[in-house]
C-alpha cells in the first residue's frame, strides 16, 4: 500500500505517527510523510518520502506570540493578547497548509492516511474514501466521550452527564472548523456539516496511548483502538561524550530535567530558579536545553549540573533516578516506560491531564504549570519528587505493566484490513 502520514504541531506530534509508520515499513509499504518542512530529516532518517507543509507554522509558535500563548507569564490578559495575535497571524498559514494538503494528497492518492487532530484535509479527503482515513491520537479524551473525564480542553470530571457535553462541545466546534476548511477549499461538491459528523463517527481512530495509563472504555465503538505506546530508533545519529559519562559515573542518583519542544518567554528565568534550588539542595541533574525552554547560564555547578542540547530519552532515562519535564505525550510515556519519578511542569492542554494523571497514578506529586514556575511553587515539589521513594516505587510498577504491552501486529493490521 501506499500510506500518507501527516501531522501538525511540534516533534511530539511527529513521533507517534512515525513510530506507526516504521511498523508499517516493516511490511514493505510506500511510507509518504506530510509535515511541517522543519521535520524532514527526522522523516528522512527513518527512510521514508517526505512532502513538506512548509516552515511558517512552527515559525509562528517559536514566535514571541507564540512563546507567550503557550508558555508564557505575566498574568491571564497577557496571554490572552498574545493567543488573539496568534490566532491572526495563524489564518493565512492554515490556508496555505491546508491547500498543500489537498494537493499534495490528491496528486498522491494514498490507500491509507494516518494523521494527527491538527490536519483537516484528511477528513474532508475521507468522506469520498470510507475506512482508509485513521486518526492517531498520542492522548485520551478527544474523539470518544469517557463518562468520568471530560475532553481534554476542559480537563477534570464533572460529572457523566457534563463530561459527555464537553465532547459534544469539542466536535461542534471541529465540524465548524472543518466546513470553514471547505469553504476555503472552494469545494463545490456539496460536502455537509452532516456528511463531516458522519465521517468522524465512522472513521477509524488509534490511541497510541499505553493501557497501563489509560484502560480503554468498553462502551467506545469498535473502531476506537487503544494500541500502546510506540517509539521509533532515534539513537541512529547520537554519540554520548566522556563528560556525560563521566557526571553519570561520579553520581548513582541523578535528576533528568528537559521541557522537550516547548518554549517560554523567559528560559533564563525559569533555569535560574530551577538551578538554585538544585544546587542549594546538592541535587545532581542533566539539563536538556533542547528548544530553548530552559539555557545554560555563564555560571553554575559543574560539579552536580550538567547541560545536553539533545539527547534520546532512551539512552539517557534508563540510568536516571526522576525526570522533571513538560508532560508532552511520549516524554510522559517514556518516563514510566523506564520506571523515572516523574514531575510535571504543564504548558499547553493537554500536559495538564497528563500532570494530574501520573499525580493520581502515584508516579510523582502534581506540579506547578510553566507560567507559575518560581521557588515558592517549586522547591518543594522537587524535594517531595527526590526524597519520597513512594513515587519511585510506583513509576517502576508502571514500567512492569508497560513492558508487557505489544501491540505492533495490531497496529497493522488495524491500519490495513478492508
């Protein structure tokens, strides 16, 4: 077959349908990815074909509006401003995008599409090609109602009856968003807000989600999937250094901290208070710079820091005793995957549900978001996160239940049978 993958957002968005694609590649399939032109190398190293939606969009989130909408402080208004901004600037883009989707996907005429929630095409495309569109989505609570949580835009529970509007709330506002993408296609075919209600309903769906974090509802369709976590090799380029092993060698326990693709605007700040209460507490940790949401100082103590631009979390979790991080999907999975302790700093939507679900889990104490980082916030979350064995201990239970789970041949055959 000939399978398109596409997906909007930052890396964590990428990594899901990639790992999807590579189980597919396994079988001998035309692997076509459709990303953001940032990505391609990462499509590229796994061997696939690569289509670009161009540079603007991650662009436009490594903007100050951008930075300030998703990561920001300085009150409520502030960032209120900057999402208005970004909203604006972000309508030209999507035109843009959403017209290289269509082209690109109907000169390629794909057997099967995968696609994240971002890209919108590919269920305009799906209404003509019953059953070859599948949505992947790397959290729970979007698509299909759970009676005891609500969507993951309102987060918490509310009670059976208003968690199951806030889905209803969730897919009105997609199916406006979808016929708005039809009229800016100028599609002349007489697609309805019906016709768009009935191809989410009936469109297949894999949570990439491990069911040791998420069980899934015995009421969903059966065309609603829970197939577990999957990563791709992301090691095939990366070579440790002597001063990373050495730092790891002098110290048996070690603090991992990284904030993934997420940035702020005020990296220096937010390293400047996390540095201070590392060092006043002589807490060894491994500082991943990565996006620039968090940068190394001129000044600090190198003897219990050390600084990483990049590193794959599967070469560097399994010697690490906790993680603090953002609480991005796969960072999150990969956390328990390897038993670390697990302190969440959210950013954006969805990390606030994954900060309250490994809190409930046991996996770590609940942390502050991002815009309220300071000592106050965050000195003793650290602390309780470093000295309570309790979250350990329930970490590696996860990682137990974890390492049982294989569902790479029903990824497959989900995504190829008739």
């Amino acid at each position: 077959m000939k399978i398109l993958l596409t997906s909007i957002g930052t890396r964590g968005d990428m990594e899901p349908i990639l790992a999807i694609g590579e189980i597919l590649r396994e079988h001998n399939h035309d692997i076509i990815c459709l990303f953001p032109e940032q990505f391609r190398s990462m499509a590229e190293e796994s061997g696939f074909r690569f289509a670009s939606l161009g540079f603007d969009f991650l662009n436009l989130l490594n903007s100050d509006d951008g930075k300030a909408a998703l990561g920001g402080s300085g009150g409520g208004f502030k960032k209120l401003l900057a999402y208005i901004r970004l909203a604006s600037k972000y309508s030209n883009i999507n035109k843009e995008m959403l017209e290289k989707e269509r082209a690109i996907i109907e000169a390629e005429q794909p057997d099967r599409i995968i696609h994240n929630g971002k890209v919108i095409y590919p269920i305009i495309w799906g209404r003509k090609h019953p059953g070859k569109t599948i949505l992947n989505g790397p959290i729970p609570y979007v698509a299909h109602p759970v009676k005891n949580h609500a969507h993951v835009a309102f987060n918490g529970n509310y009670g059976a009856f208003l968690n199951k509007l806030t889905y209803k709330l969730a897919n009105f506002g997609l199916i406006k968003t979808v016929m708005k993408s039809v009229k800016t296609l100028k599609l002349k075919d007489g697609i309805t807000q019906r016709d768009i209600a009935h191809a989410l309903e009936s469109n297949k769906t894999i949570y990439t989600v491990s069911p040791a974090l998420f069980t899934r509802p015995d009421y969903w369709p059966e065309q609603a999937k829970v197939l577990g976590y999957h990563e791709r090799d992301k090691t095939l380029s990366w070579k440790s250094d002597a001063a990373l092993e050495n730092f790891i060698a002098k110290h048996p326990k070690i603090l991992f901290i990284t904030f993934g693709s997420m940035t702020n605007p005020a990296p220096e700040k937010k390293t400047t208070v996390i540095l201070d209460i590392l060092q006043r507490n002589n807490i060894p940790a491994i500082i991943n710079t990565s996006s620039g949401g968090l940068q190394q100082p001129a000044g600090f103590d190198s003897e219990h820091i050390h600084f990483v631009s990049s590193i794959p979390y599967e070469k560097i979790l399994p010697k690490m005793y906790a993680i603090m991080h953002h609480g991005g999907s796969g960072t999150t999975h990969m956390a328990m995957k390897y038993g670390c302790a697990s302190l969440i700093i959210p950013h954006i939507i969805d990390q606030f549900m994954w900060n309250d679900l490994l809190s409930k889990k046991g996996a770590g104490p609940k942390g502050p978001s991002i815009s309220k980082v300071n000592t106050a916030t965050l000195e003793s979350k650290i602390l309780d996160l470093w000295t309570n064995p309790w979250y350990k201990s329930k970490a590696e239970e996860l990682a137990l239940e974890m390492s049982k789970e294989d569902f790479s041949e029903e990824v497959y055959e989900f995504v190829t049978e008739s």
